[in-house]
C-alpha cells in the first residue's frame, strides 16, 4: 500500500509539473488539452549530455530531458514515430489519438552538439517581415519541436538605432531616409543598403518593439538563448563622410569631395558607412546601442554582427584584425561581458586577419553552407580554407533556400556526406548546427534531415530516412509514397556535389523571356542535375493515392507542391521545343507549343490557387494587415509587391541585377506578372514567323548587325513590370477549390496519366 501510495504521488507530482511546464502550453497549442495526456520531467544528466528519453508511467507518455527544448524534440520524435503526426509549417496542429501509442521499449537519445542555430538575416526579410505575434508564437513552437536553442532575435532591431539616433541628436526625417522599408530590413542589417522602401511610419516602431518582447519573452520561457544583433560600426553614409567637428544637434552635414569618394555602392543602393577603430565616434556608438539594446530587449549571451559583409575596397589601411579586436571588446564592455559574437562564414569572411585576432572562446563562426560550399576545412569545397576557422568553435549550417524562392531542392546525400566527414575528421571545434536559410517555409524535408541526424547514433542512407520519413509524415507508408519519395531523393532531392546552385531550379516561368532564358535570378548558378521526368512520376505516384489520402494536410500540401514542380519541369521542356521551333521557322510547332507554355503557366497558377501558402495575397495581406492607416497600408503593400518582383528602382533592377532575386511561383503573381510578360514575348516571335514584324537572327546570319533593333531585344521589361509594384488590386489569400480535384483534373489535362 505504501509503495501504491508513493507511485501515484510521483505520478500526482509529474502530472502537476507538465501543467506548469512550458511544454504544457506547445502542447495545447497542437491539441487543446493535450498537456493532460502526457509526463514531462526535466532531469540533468550526470555526464551533462543533452538527451531525451520516452517511456510509458500508467496510460500516459513520460518525456525526460535535461532542458525544455529536448524535452520539445523528445514530443516531436514521440508524435512522428509513434502517432505518425508530423507537425510543419503548413500544419503546426493536430488531432491526437483517442488512445496514445504506448512506448513498450523505452529509448533514449543524446547528443554533445549542444547549439542549434536558427535564422538567416534575410529570413527576416523574406519570410517574416510582416508576422504578428500569433504566426511568431507558432514559429517559436516549431523551433522547440527541431531542438533550436539559440535563435537569431532581430525583430526591431530598427528601434534600437532609432533611439541611438535621436539620442546622438539626428532627426526624425534623417533617420528614416537611414532606416529602410518592412521588407528590406535584412540587407541594411548587414550593411549593404539604406533608406530603400522606408521610413518607416512611427507606429511600426512601436508594434515591432512590442513584438519583440514578446518574442524575447517565449524563447527565453523554453530556455533558448536569444541571439541579438551587436554594433559592428554601421552608421548612415553621411555620418561617414562629415567632418569631425560637424556631429552636432542640428544634424549639419558638411561633407567635401575627398569624403563622398568613400561612400560605396551595393548593386545599385549607397551601402550604410562604417566608423573604423580609431574614429573617436566609435566607441561612443557601441555604447549607446548596447545600452538601448539592453534597455529595449535585455541582455544577450550571444550576439551577432557581421562586419565588412560583402564588402569590396576596404581601405588600405584597414587594420581588419584591430577592427575585430575593437566589435569585440565594446561587445563585452557596454553589451554582456560573458558574451560570445556569432559571426557568419559566408564568402571572404570571416577573414584571416579577424580570426587570428579574436582569442578562441569568444567567436562562434556559422558556417552558412555546409551542405554544399563548406569553409570549416573539407578539402572538397569551392570554398576550402586550408586551416578552416583555426581555434574557434563553428556550427554546421544548412543554407538550402536563396531568395524563398520556391521549387523543390535539396542535397541529401551531400548533406549527409558532410555531416557525418565533420563529425569525423573536425568535431573538435564543431559544436553545434544550424538553419541559415534566406528563406523558410518550404522543402520541410530537408529541416527534418538535419534535426534528426545529431540525435541518431547509426549512419543513415536517404533511402532508410526517406521510408521512416514519408510514415511519419503522412501516418501512411504506402508503397506509392515510398515510391513517390524515393524518386524524389534521388532526383531533384540529391543536387549532387560540383553543382554549387543557389537553391532550387529557378521556374523558367519567372525568367525574364529571351530566346536565352534559363534561370531567374542573376546569380542562381543553377545546373541541369535531375530528370524532369521524374518529377512528374513522382507526382503520378501520389495521385495514384489522392482518394485514400483525402483530408491529410501536409499530404495535400506535399502533393500540391510536387504537381506544382511537375508543372514547371514540363514547361521548361516546352520552352526549348518552342525555342527551336523558331529557329527552324516551324510555325505550326511554334504556335502550338506556345499554348502548351501558356496553359502550363496558367494551369500552374490554378493549381496553387488550393494552398494559401503559395498564394501571393497571404503576402500582402500579411503587410497590409500591421498598417494601422491606409498610407501605412500602401507602403507595406509596396514594400511587399517590389521584393518579390524588381526589388529595387529601375538601375537597381536591371544594372544592380536584383530583379527576381526573390521571384516566386506563388498564385496571382504568376497570373498577372510572369504571364502578361511571356504573352508579350512570345506574341512578338509569333508576329515574326508570320511576317508581320522583322525576323529576329540566328546564328551567323548577315543581318545580325541589326539584331539590337529587333521587338524581341527591345522591350522594356522593368517598364512592364514596376505598374505592378504600384497596384492595390485584391488577391485571395485564402485557398480556393479542392487541391486534390484541382490537382487531378489539372495533371489529367495537362499529361497523360495511366488509367
């Protein structure tokens, strides 16, 4: 009886304990109620490795962790492996079983790679510029569940160098022709560009304040460690060029020519100025935006700054290794003494000079793309630096996303090849991992892979997780989707080691029309890697289970997305055939593979029509909805239209080669901008195989003297495309039609399918 007694003390003690714990809330948040279903404890380990544990007390689940967050990870693997639930970011809720599996086999999980990073600066950006509070929370939920502990926190940074301003005597109308618009915070972050798309109306000063405290708030409730943006000695162009004596209340600037020389230029847009050690206004900045760094937001134990990011001519007397010395030292002075700059390895940088500056303990360096351009000293990258990061500690980051561009795309077999070579041959110094994606939101797949990975001890093929994968995705391991999967893993899933593309496969859709079009961005690097063919048997495969699956989200969402994919494969394979159509002069072929291109861009909007995450009127209704007045409202939607399309001014776009950058094939946007632009196009060529305009020349003709002048080479395509930037027109942000009727009568219509 006493033993009775004990047992079910502990048990009233466990139970009492998941009610107060964070958890407790996560858990409602997917199932109201569910924190009554399940035990958490939190327990250190002896040996103070990060674990989890499952087991089963009575009828209910246990969860044991050292810390909140692997108790969060514990959850996730208890609900995908036992429930085959899997909650993503286009499902974060779930009904649970009535009944809970039970845990027969208690198991364990650990890992010594005690940091995980999460964020890029151009997520922000890209993905989350207009977020409230609700879609935060979420996201907080997802990053417990994948074990994030230590997230970038860059909402409202802008509020804390608005208030330095003010306080150094700037005014108002100064600071925000400094501070740039919603959508293009990230890249004056990272010192690349000022005032775009802003000011910024003082309402949104207030609300991302408010944001972020709460956001601080919830990451700390978990026991995340909040990364904070530090001073690295941004200050606006003018501030770099006034003379020493012109820093006054009346924000007189008294600049010569010698100065201005030294404002430098970030495709198209005047990069922010930089105050180098030595410059007496450096100090007296760092300690004014720690302190209102602190005031805002409180301490942090890590923060983040990325000096000379990108940046080319740096002065010749740039002592680069001082300049570490000093971010680091006002850092530690004015910020938190204990604290640790997070610095991202992308490119150049961190350069040599800094690391043989910075006494190892103090740096922790993201090397942002381990999965294809590692820089932490594998031999094979384009980006090999023969002694890696020296003494300093890293964290192995997967990119994956440019632009939030979407199109499946991943590296899986390079991603697993690398990881399990750093855990090998560098685990010295490799102390974590990390998400750096410019933007987030798509190919979950590739997230889950790498959440997983320092939680198993056994080395895994893609083609083992991808069947544990696809069951707990979607509660079903049909063989169909095993089938569906594996083509995918092994096609346009395993971009292989050599292609160094920035992200997926940019949709011959979003080019700019030429005869020549291939990708969409400027700098995509993009390489023919997989058969476009097996997308569109992928696609088959899981149409082939559309009745059964009805009513299951992220199967929905996956089947959308791999249709969506089919879809511009194929009308890339149309392109070319189109493309020598002309150069044959076959008109007939021409005519009927420029409808074929046409429907497919059309059939593709359709499609995407059924998900609200591929709609563009989430986008802006996302802005629209934190104006608090109709001008707020015009500026947010502008700020939203322009990343998307030309993303800059009109030398921006085109000389600066920012256009598309951030292209998306999102419904509405493919409709009334990439259409009207291919239509334009595409009737031009027409009107030249039918004598009505000049002929453009191929090859090696006489006449291409006089190809400039062509229809075909002379339009104005930013002309085209800024009226949209500038519209306010409604889109449904809100899925419209069924996406398994859509998708089947569209995949019918468009291809042959097996009966």
């Amino acid at each position: 009886m006493k033993r009775y007694l004990l047992s079910s003390l502990f048990t009233l003690i466990c139970i009492l304990s998941a009610y107060a714990h964070p958890l407790s809330g996560l858990l409602d948040r997917i199932d109201p109620g569910a924190s009554k279903r399940f035990l958490v404890e939190i327990k250190k380990d002896a040996d103070g490795l990060d674990y989890f544990e499952l087991s089963q007390r009575g009828q209910k689940p246990l969860i044991r962790a050292n810390n909140t967050v692997n108790a969060a990870v514990g959850l996730n693997w208890y609900l995908k492996y036992y429930c085959g639930i899997h909650l993503s970011w286009n499902q974060m809720k779930a009904a649970l079983p009535t009944f809970l599996p039970v845990i027969n086999t208690p198991e364990r999980h650990e890992t010594d790679l005690t940091l995980r990073y999460d964020f890029n600066y151009c997520t922000f950006s890209y993905s989350m510029p207009f977020w409230d509070w609700k879609r935060w929370e979420t996201e907080i939920d997802w990053m417990a569940l994948h074990g994030i502990n230590m997230p970038l926190a860059a909402v409202g940074t802008e509020c804390i160098w608005r208030n330095m301003l003010l306080r150094l005597g700037y005014s108002e109308e100064y600071i925000g022709k400094f501070i740039p618009g919603p959508a293009f915070l990230a890249w004056w972050e990272m010192n690349n560009l000022e005032g775009w798309g802003g000011p910024l109306p003082l309402n949104w000063y207030v609300q991302q304040e408010s944001l972020q405290k709460q956001i601080v708030k919830r990451m700390k409730e978990y026991g995340m460690h909040p990364v904070l943006p530090g001073y690295s000695g941004m200050c606006p162009s003018q501030a770099q060029v006034e003379k020493k004596d012109a820093l006054s209340s009346d924000t007189s600037l008294e600049t010569d020519e010698s100065a201005q020389s030294s404002i430098q230029l970030w495709n198209g847009f005047t990069r922010p100025g930089v105050l180098y050690p030595g410059d007496k206004r450096f100090d007296e900045w760092a300690r004014l935006y720690y302190e209102e760094a602190t005031r805002l937001f409180g301490k942090a134990d890590y923060y983040s700054m990325d000096p000379f990011h990108e940046a080319k001519n740096l002065p010749e007397d740039l002592n680069i290794g001082e300049a570490g010395r000093e971010i680091m030292r006002t850092m530690k002075q004015y910020g938190n003494p204990n604290a640790k700059w997070v610095l991202q390895g992308w490119s150049e940088n961190p350069r040599d000079e800094m690391i043989a500056a910075i006494e190892p303990g103090d740096l922790l360096i993201l090397d942002l793309f381990s999965e294809c351009r590692p820089q932490y000293g594998a031999p094979n990258s384009v980006w090999y630096r023969p002694n890696g990061y020296g003494q300093h500690d890293w964290l192995f980051c997967l990119l994956e996303n440019f632009g939030a561009n979407v199109g499946m795309h991943g590296r899986m077999d390079q991603l697993l090849n690398n990881y399990y070579n750093a855990r090998l041959h560098f685990s010295t110094h490799m102390k974590g991992w990390g998400f750096t994606m410019e933007g987030s939101e798509t190919n979950p797949v590739m997230y889950e892979l790498l959440s997983e990975l320092p939680w198993r001890t056994e080395r895994l093929t893609k083609e083992q997780w991808v069947k544990q994968y696809v069951a707990a995705r979607y509660g079903n391991s049909s063989q169909s989707l095993v089938q569906a999967w594996q083509l995918l893993a092994n096609g346009i899933y395993n971009c292989p080691q050599g292609n160094n593309q920035q992200g997926p496969s940019e949709s011959i859709f979003c080019s700019r029309p030429s005869l020549d079009s291939y990708q969409a961005s400027s700098w995509s690097k993009m390489t023919n890697y997989y058969d476009p063919n097996s997308t569109l048997q992928a696609a088959i495969a899981m149409l082939s289970l559309a009745d059964e699956m009805k009513g299951n989200d992220n199967y929905e969402y996956d089947l959308v997305d791999v249709c969506r994919q089919a879809i511009a494969d194929r009308g890339r394979v149309v392109f070319h055939q189109l493309v020598a159509d002309f150069k044959s002069f076959d008109r007939e072929s021409f005519k009927r593979h420029k409808n074929e291109f046409l429907d497919l861009l059309l059939s593709q909007d359709s499609l995407l029509a059924t998900r609200s995450e591929f709609c563009v009127g989430r986008w802006i209704e996302e802005a629209k909805s934190v104006a608090q007045t109709d001008e707020e409202a015009r500026l947010y939607e502008w700020n939203a239209r322009v990343q998307i399309t030309t993303w800059g001014n009109r030398y921006c776009a085109d000389t600066g080669k920012l256009r598309d950058y951030a292209h998306k094939e999102w419904n509405g946007l493919l409709r009334d901008f990439y259409y009207p632009r291919w239509q334009h196009y595409l009737q031009i060529l027409e009107d030249e195989l039918d004598g009505k305009l000049p002929v453009l020349p191929i090859g090696n003709s006489s006449q291409l003297k006089n190809a400039q002048d062509n229809p075909a080479l002379t339009v104005d395509w930013y002309a085209m495309e800024e009226p949209w930037t500038l519209q306010r027109n409604p889109y449904d942000s809100k899925p419209v039609g069924n996406a398994i009727e859509v998708a089947k009568r569209i995949m019918s219509k468009l291809f042959v399918l097996p009966s």
